[in-house]
C-alpha cells in the first residue's frame, strides 16, 4: 500500500459505516488495515455475499479475528442481514458496505444500491466515504495471483447521516443523497462522472 489519506476522519470510539468503491478481493484486507493504521484497533463487519464466506484467506482472516461478514444471499436478500447490519452497528462496530454490490472488472465505479442510508438513519451511524484507489490493479476480478503494484487509500469527512437523510424523504431524494456520497468517493479518487 503507497498511502493512507485521511486517516484523522476515523472516530476513535463508537460505531461508523463504511461506504466504498468496490475494486478487488482484496479489498477485504486492505480496508481492516487502514482502519488500523488509523488508530482503531476493531473488528470490522463487512456486508458481503454469502458464497465468499467460502472463501479459503477470508476464512483464515475471519479466524484471526481481523473481520467478520454478514452473509448475504444476493438472489433472495430478505431481512436477515439487514437486522444483522442493524445490531452489529448499534452495538458500537465498524461496517463495511459496497454499495456497487460487487467488484467492478475496470476500475470504474457501476451503479450504486442506496440501501445503505437506512442502516446509518436507523442506527444513526455516521458514514464515511473511503476510495480505494488501484486495488483493482492489484488484483483484479477473476484473477487468483495478485500483481507488484500500489493503491492509495483515501479517507472523506464523516457525513451525519441526520443532516442527510430525514424520514419521509421520497425515493428521488434518498437516490439523491446516495449520489452526494457517490461523488465524493469519485473525488478522493479524483475521478468525475
């Protein structure tokens, strides 16, 4: 890893959401490590789909303690995961979300899910905004050997999800507000759509 930037916008205590782009399996790694490097020394929750709890390094990362995943079954996702990602936050933990719903096999960022928002306004979680930058470079999607190379990771201001989302908001107005989170992720990627 080149660089961590903004790793002062990491809360020392209490729980956060952590929304970013979604370039690498290893990015599963990398994000732990910056919240680390950060200065926070917790588990962090990942939501992911549940065919890579299967995996054989994230198996042996989730028995080290370093993360754990909240399953989810991306053909029929019910509920389950949703109360799941709701207590793990109010319970003062750190959350990963890929609001992509998966990897990205060019670098550039897909469409975004804005699922997201609920689990911050419900557990009043602040959400930071991180871009992984190069990751897909590193080890890009299908791939099993990772490559020599370096990506940066960049930290954006917490957004309060209060001064963001209200209740009663339409469904333009929330895909809005997911879009303002969006775009500062492609601008700490120094990127514009």
């Amino acid at each position: 890893m080149k660089d961590i930037q903004g790793r002062e916008y990491i809360p020392k205590t209490g729980q956060f959401l952590i929304v970013a782009n979604h370039a690498s399996f290893l990015d599963f790694f990398i994000i732990p490590y910056a919240i680390f490097a950060s200065g926070r020394n917790d588990c962090v929750y990942f939501l992911a789909a549940k065919e890579l709890l299967l995996n054989p390094i994230l198996i042996f990362y989730r028995l080290l303690g370093i993360v754990r995943c909240i399953p989810i079954d991306r053909k029929n996702p019910g509920v389950k995961f949703y109360k799941e990602a709701i207590k793990v936050l109010n319970q003062g933990k750190i959350l990963v979300v890929f609001p992509e719903g998966t990897r990205t096999v060019n670098g550039m960022m897909g469409p975004w899910k804005p699922a997201y928002l609920t689990l911050a306004l419900r557990s009043r979680s602040p959400i930071i905004p991180m871009a992984l930058d190069s990751t897909h470079k590193i080890l890009p999607k299908g791939k099993l050997l990772p490559k020599l190379t370096k990506c940066v990771v960049r930290i954006g201001k917490p957004f309060q999800p209060n001064n963001i989302v209200v209740q009663g908001k339409t469904a333009k107005e929330i895909l809005s507000c997911s879009e303002l989170i969006r775009n500062e992720i492609l601008s700490l990627l120094g990127k514009s759509e």
